[in-house]
C-alpha cells in the first residue's frame, strides 16, 4: 500500500497523507549496471522486493510538505509509452464531429486504429512547464489514467492483465492537432506529463470506475470516469501485448474522454483522478 514520487533533484519519496518522506536511501540496493543498459526501469522492476526496506526507511522519518517539492515523473526510464487513441464514445463523436480535432484524418473506431507509441523524451512531471512549440497551432490537453506496468508481459489474458500493473499515476495527453501521424504531434518534448505520484497496484485494486477531471483556469473542461473507456484497462493491456512484449516501466495511456480543448501559454491545468490524487501543470511558450 503505497503512494511513490520522484521529487527535487532525483530524490524518491514515500507519500503519506500531505507529506513527502526521502526514501532515496534505497535506491542503493539497486543493481548497478554497465552499457548497455537496460530496456526496463530497474527501479519500478524491484518494487514489490524494496516495499519492506521503503516502510522502514520512512519510519519516524518527519515529512516535507508537497506544496514545497517539484515532483518528477513518478517513473524515471520508461522503455515506451503506449497510448490509445479516441478510447471514450463522447470523445470518437466530437473527434468526429470537429474538423479542428480530426483535419480529415479518419478517426476510427480504437479496435481497428490500435494503439501508438509517444517518444519517451516527452517525458516530464508535473513540476515541469509544458512547453507550446507550435503557437500557431491548436494544442489540446487529454487527461487519462496512466498505467505503469510492474512485469514483463507477453500475449497476457485480459482476465490476468491487472496482474502485471505496478501502479497508476495521473497523465496528461498534450496533442497539436493537424493532418500529421500522432506519435509525431504527441511526441514533443514536455508533451507527456506524468504525475504526481505511483499508487500502487495493491492500494488501488480496480481502475474500472475512477473519475477524471480537469480544468483551465479553474475551468472544469473534461469530466468523466473510466467506466466508459471502450476497452477497458485489462482490454487494453491485452491488446498491446498481442503486439509487443510489456517490460516493467513501460506507461500505458489509457485515452481521453470528451471535452478536449486548446491550451496556451500562461494556463494553469489541474487535474484530478480519484484514487490517485490531484496534480497541477502549467503552461509556457517554448523558448
Ligand atoms: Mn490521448
């Protein structure tokens, strides 16, 4: 039962309650490993052997408040990051019926367009401004849960999948929209926020019925809860790896629902999804 984060400058971290507590410490009994390394995170592959040493570590310990850490994507070296496209009904119909969402790509249904791949170098937490690189564009935020998968998975069975989850955290989809394939538009640098902590897979059981929500500016923009994903969390999971092999670190997005909307710079998003937490991302010109 645990709540994990990466903050300040490499540092790891027990949440409890509204307190962080450096775990860093236990990082020390990782592997070490030479070139070439390793296409899995080594960190989030020893979880399940480092909890007992991560309890001790923390007993006693005085916390330091989140309101004064910057936290960091809660998982540090992903091998890949999977998304589903249009993976919510509202989503696929006002997708559909927006040319400024769709520039005449065909947006079809998430069993026959399959998943896609983001670059891992878009990669930031939380405390990181998005960047906007193409102003003259329409940039949209996409909440979705963000699976962290815990073990090397192949061919899995969806009634096992949830087998193989480490943990969730809350992420954030940033998209240019425009006639290009997605994993370039969704590709850029500062386009993938992860955040703000792991919960992991024993404290949070079932992901089928979390709520999501974000809003601009205070502004609630997207609202809706993962009971109506069209493939649902073990779905997906089983779906990827018909494809390829899972490894541990690898993130799964898992699509957003309605209410996509352009972002630019000097917004505040804060999103929130139930069981995990709220975190908030701001928004800048790149420079
Ligand atoms: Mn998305």
């Amino acid at each position: 039962m645990m709540r994990l984060c990466r903050f300040n400058e490499d540092r790891l971290g027990l949440v409890k309650q509204d307190h962080v507590i450096d775990v860093t410490a236990v990082l020390d009994r990782l592997p070490s490993f030479r070139y070439p390394l390793p296409k899995f995170d080594p960190f989030i592959a020893e979880l399940d052997s480092l909890r007992d040493r991560i309890e001790e570590l923390a007993d006693g310990q005085p916390g330091i408040p989140i309101a004064e850490l910057k936290f960091a994507p809660p998982v540090a070296n992903p091998g890949k990051v999977i998304a589903a496209p249009v993976n919510y009904r509202r989503h696929l119909d006002e997708a559909r019926a927006d040319p400024e969402i769709h520039h005449r790509n065909r947006i079809a249904e998430i069993e026959r367009v399959g998943l896609f791949l983001k670059a891992t170098s878009s990669v930031i937490g939380p405390s990181e401004p998005i960047r906007v690189r193409h102003p003259d564009r329409r940039t949209d935020h996409e909440i979705e849960l963000a699976v962290v998968i815990g073990k090397n998975a192949d061919r899995v069975s969806a009634h096992r999948a949830l087998e193989y989850v480490a943990g969730y955290c809350i992420g954030l989809d940033i998209t240019v929209r425009g006639p290009e394939e997605r994993s370039l538009r969704k590709s850029i640098d500062t386009y993938t926020v992860l955040g703000p902590w792991l919960v992991t897979a024993d404290e949070l059981t079932d992901p089928s019925q979390l709520s999501l929500k974000l809003s601009i500016n205070g502004e609630l923009r997207q609202n809706a809860s993962t009971c109506d994903l069209l493939i649902d969390i073990p779905g997906l999971i089983a779906f990827a790896t018909r494809f390829y092999s899972l490894v541990p670190g690898d993130v799964l997005l898992t699509g957003t629902p309605e209410g996509v909307g352009p972002i630019t710079p000097g917004d505040v998003i804060q999103s929130e999804i139930s069981q995990i937490g709220a975190m908030t991302a701001s928004v800048q010109a790149y420079s």
